[in-house]
C-alpha cells in the first residue's frame, strides 16, 4: 500500500477526527469548517492542489449542504470540472414537489461550459 498524507494546519483543523480504517470502496476525506448557525456569509475563498492524479481520482474543493464541486481526473491527460448543485426541499425523486422558490435554476453560463 502506498503511503498517503494529509497536512492540515489553522483553526480548521481543531478538533479533526479521522477514520483510519482500511477500505475496499471509494474513501473520501472531508474536513468541515464549523460556523455559529445565524452567522451570514456572503462568499468564501478555496484552494486544492491535487499532488498525485492517479485516474478515477475525484478532488472535492467545496461540499455544501445541497451540493458540491470539484475536479475529476478522466484519465492521463483529461480533467473535468464538476460542480452540482440540489434542489432544497425534501423531495430527491419528483421535483414537481419542490417549491420553485427551493428549485435550482441556471441563471448564466459561458461559451463551451
């Protein structure tokens, strides 16, 4: 088995707790940076370098509540960039159910996106 490090630093990582067990499955890693529940955020600023890219690997910059985004390595040379993004709501199945306010909409994308 290859040997593998994370190297976590700041506040974020206070309190961190880590799953060491081996798996067969897909493993991920995530790391949360805990906010007071009335706080109001406007945006936030993220970096991830993937050191290593071995293919099938997907790297999570960003996972929120009802989505996520990232890079995905396709193979050698291909690299996607994926963001998605969920309906609010409770209903995972039939969005007829969801109110439109709780829909996700596309409001602009650009030329090859």
């Amino acid at each position: 088995m290859n040997s593998v490090a994370w190297l976590l630093d700041g506040p974020a990582v206070e309190g961190a707790h880590f799953k060491l067990k081996e798996r067969r499955n897909v493993a991920s890693g995530l790391m949360n940076y805990p906010l007071p529940r009335d706080e109001k955020i406007q945006w936030f600023y993220n970096e991830v370098t993937a050191v290593t890219v071995p293919t099938s690997t997907f790297y999570l910059a960003c996972g929120f509540n009802r989505g996520y985004f990232g890079m995905q390595v396709q193979s050698q040379s291909e690299r996607r960039i994926i963001f998605s993004a969920w309906d609010g709501g409770n209903d995972g199945v039939d969005r007829s159910q969801v109110a439109s306010d709780d829909r996700v909409q596309l409001i602009a994308k650009g030329a090859g996106v």
